[in-house]
C-alpha cells in the first residue's frame, strides 16, 4: 500500500506484488516500495521533482503583459 496524502481524489493505492518478487528476482522491500511509489507518481502524473514557481511570479507575469499591451495601444494609437 502506498499512501499519498497530496492526491485530490485518492488517498492511496494498493499493489499487489508476486509472492516470488523476493526469491526470484531478488528485490527487497525497500525497492518494492520504490518501484510503487514510481509507478503511482507517472499514472497521476504529479512529479516531487517538479517546481512550481509561486503565484506571485505568476501575478507579476500577468501584470507585465497586460502592462505591455496597453503601452503598445497608447504608441500606437
């Protein structure tokens, strides 16, 4: 069970692993784990690597070109 308290809809995901994963194929837990967590951040496509820039930089790209626009339509009037 991987548990993502981040996720809109759901609150976690259930895996079922093969009952030989750990003989056969020689992972621990630990990298069971891992491959889930993997797994469950490509199917939401939510990434901890990726960085957001915060909503004022958003805020001050929007005003900047709205503040272009409307300096261009007083030029060129």
């Amino acid at each position: 069970m991987v548990r993502y308290p981040e996720a809109g809809v759901f609150e976690q995901a259930l895996f079922v692993v093969r009952d030989d994963a750990s003989v056969s194929h020689g992972v621990s837990a630990d990298e069971v784990l891992a491959e889930a967590c993997r797994i469950a951040q490509r199917q939401t496509g939510v990434s901890k690597s990726r960085k957001r820039w915060p909503p004022l930089v958003y805020t001050m790209i929007g005003a900047g070109g709205v503040g272009l626009v409307w300096g261009f339509s007083l030029i060129f009037r």
